[in-house]
C-alpha cells in the first residue's frame, strides 16, 4: 500500500494523568504513515491527486497543542480521525505518539503508543 510518512512532529504540549504534566508540560513527538492510493498523484505529478502534506502537518501540530487530555492514545484517536474527516483519499492511518519525558522513574528513553485506523465504511 502507497503512504506518505510525517516524522517526528516535535510539539510542546500539556496533556497527561497528572497535574504537573499538565502545568509544565513537555515534548511530544508524532509519527503519522498515511495509507492511500498514490497511483494518480504519481503518474499526473498533480497535488490534487494526494494529500498536501505540509497541510497535514499543520493540522496535526495544531491538534497536538489544542486541548489537554489526559491519554496519548486519546490524542492519536484526535489525530487520525482529523485526517480521515479532512482527506476522503485515505483509506489508512498509523499514528504513534511519543511522550519523551513520561514521569516514571526508570532508566529508558521514552514511552509511545501507536494507533492503526482504516477507514470505517
């Protein structure tokens, strides 16, 4: 399956369980692989054939700094169901969200989630 893959969408943010998460704040990082049919878009090189991406990225950074929640995984179900309502031509998402400084303590680098939507008929 064609994708167009937006890697590491770098967003400080305020989402999280705990009060100080939502003070404070922190990095967020966001990998988004779009599923859709390139076919078109690659054999008439037309933008109307695809999906912009620089005007994905925009509307998931916008998604990643607007309203607090308190689940990464309710964040990335936000993000993909925008992409699905904006872009009729994907059929697919895979949305991971990293939180870089989760407060656990523990020696590791980060924690992420990763959602995988198809498009509901």
């Amino acid at each position: 399956m064609d994708n167009i893959k937006i890697n590491g969408i770098k967003t400080y943010a305020y989402h999280g369980v705990f009060d100080a998460e939502r003070q404070l704040g922190q990095f967020f990082v966001t990998d988004v692989i779009m599923y859709l049919d390139l076919k078109g878009a690659s054999v008439a090189d037309d933008l109307e054939q695809t999906v912009h991406y620089g005007e994905a990225y925009e509307m998931i950074e916008e998604i990643i700094k607007g309203e607090s929640v308190n689940l990464i995984e309710h964040l990335a179900e936000r993000v993909s169901k925008s992409l699905f309502d904006r872009y009729d031509k994907i059929i697919g998402t895979e949305v991971t969200i990293t939180k870089t400084n989760p407060p656990i303590e523990g020696n590791y680098d980060n924690v992420s989630i990763t959602l995988n939507r198809k498009r509901e008929e």
